[in-house]
C-alpha cells in the first residue's frame, strides 16, 4: 500500500506482516498470550544504519519517530519515503531523506555497530560521547502539569494498550492533553521504540508539543529523556522512578520528570 500525508514521507509497505503476539502452551497446559519482537534492520538511502527489535507494528511511525529522536532528522519533511519490507525473519525499513539532509548526515559517528535489542538504548554505538552531548533546551521554564492530570492521564492509559492487555508484558508510550486525556498512544516490548512510534504518530498530526505532556508506562531511563528532548517534548511522566543519568538529562533539556511515588506523582525535576 502507498500513501502520503501532508509533508510527511511516502510510505510503501510490502510482504506479510508478522503477528504481532501469539498463544503459545506453557508447561502445564495453559495457553499464554506472548508479545513478538523481530528484527528491524534500518538503513538511510542504502547505508546500514541500525538492527533493532521491535513489535511488528506501527512500523511507519517508527521509521519517522526513530529518525526524528535520534536526532538524524529535524522534521518529518526530510525524509522522502520510506519502504517496509516484511522479511520470513524480519523487517527491511528502507529510509530516503532528501539531499540536503543526507549532506549533513553524519551516518559514521552516529553507526550502530551491533546488532540492537528490546531494552537497549545505545547498542553498538562507537563511542559514549551521547552521554555528555548537549541536549537541546525544551523551554525556558520547566512545563508544570496538575497532579489531576497525571492521575487522569494514568488511570486511562489501559484503554489505550490493547497489545498489553492481551500479554501484559508490553510498554506504551502516549501523548496526553494539558487535562490528562490522552489524545495517541503507541506500544512495544522496548519502550524506547514505542515512545519512537508514538513521536512518529505525532509527527503525522503536527501535534504541538507544547500542548501537553508524555506518558510511560514504564521507568523514566536517560535515553527516553533525550528522545523526548529532540522531540520537543516539555514534560515527561512515568510509571516509576526515574535513573540518576536521566534526572541529570532532563535538568539540562529543562524537561519536567513526573514519577509515580506511594499513590501519587512527584516532581522530580
């Protein structure tokens, strides 16, 4: 199938998607709904850029939110299109940005060198400069949200996570308005790539990321600080606590962390 949306890639998809969960019996019987994750092999206009696994969906949004979080696009414009080829063992995500970015894609410092898994953020990378790289500052002051909104935003994400309520082992990433509605969502068994999906989705609406605030329904990790720091992204709230290095980013991108703490949110920055 092809389409194409207001300034966003021509989209090409191909093949036969895999499922995305399967039932699978357990030793005692039983049948067990459990999450697929398949390799996602992602290469700009023909240059082998990363292997990632992912769940076998929403993968166009991906392809968007992975180039725009990563820092290797600035708006979804930039890439031309986009060819998913579902594989017997995978997913070929062929991405073609248009000339003048590719002048200044810098594919050599930025290579994944090593194959890419679920929960990891900087897989193969050649080096650890990332981890000290400045962050682009989100706002000039720190988005404020209402801890009715956190609530309300938590106690409707499970109406958005169909995969996870059939595995229960699945994070999502989702967008929620200044009330706490959350207006998109996307999930993954890595939650990196759903958030990727979900500023893929985002990026299809021209949501304004000044309109609201993001939701996890996992941990707070650094590299969901700086994906949401390239994406724009003013106020991050998740499920759990939040790491040492990921407080430390989003201080420098100005970014908001709200966590889950003993029956009500916290703000940790």
């Amino acid at each position: 199938m092809s389409n194409r949306l207001n300034n966003t890639p021509v989209i090409h998809e191909s093949g036969e998607a895999a499922a995305t969960a399967s039932d699978v019996e357990l030793a005692d019987g039983t049948r067990w709904a459990v999450p697929n994750e398949v390799p996602v092999a992602i290469t700009y206009n023909r240059r082998n850029h990363a292997v990632m696994l992912a769940t076998p969906a929403d993968l166009a949004d991906f392809a968007i939110g992975f180039s725009l979080s990563e820092g290797l696009v600035r708006q979804a414009g930039e890439i031309e299109a986009i060819e998913i080829i579902h594989q017997p063992l995978g997913v070929d995500l062929h991405i073609t940005l248009n000339a003048e970015r590719l002048e200044r894609f810098d594919l050599i410092r930025r290579r994944r060198t090593l194959p890419g898994r679920a929960g990891c953020g900087l897989c193969g990378l050649e080096n650890a400069e990332s981890l000290t790289a400045p962050l682009p500052r989100v706002a000039d002051t720190p988005a404020d949200v209402t801890e009715a909104a956190l609530a309300t935003a938590f106690a409707t994400l499970a109406d958005w996570q169909p995969l996870n309520a059939r595995t229960r082992s699945v994070h999502a990433a989702a967008w929620a308005g200044c009330d706490g509605s959350i207006l998109a969502a996307r999930e993954d068994v890595g939650r990196h790539n759903a958030l990727d999906k979900l500023v893929g989705a985002l990026a299809h609406t021209g949501q304004d990321m000044f309109d609201g605030f993001l939701v996890m329904s996992s941990r707070a990790s650094y590299e969901l600080i700086e994906k949401a720091a390239r994406a724009g992204m003013p106020a991050l709230a998740s499920l759990s606590a939040p790491t040492l290095l990921a407080i430390d980013r989003a201080k420098q991108a100005n970014i908001r962390l709200y966590a889950a703490s003993r029956g009500r949110f916290v703000a940790v920055t």
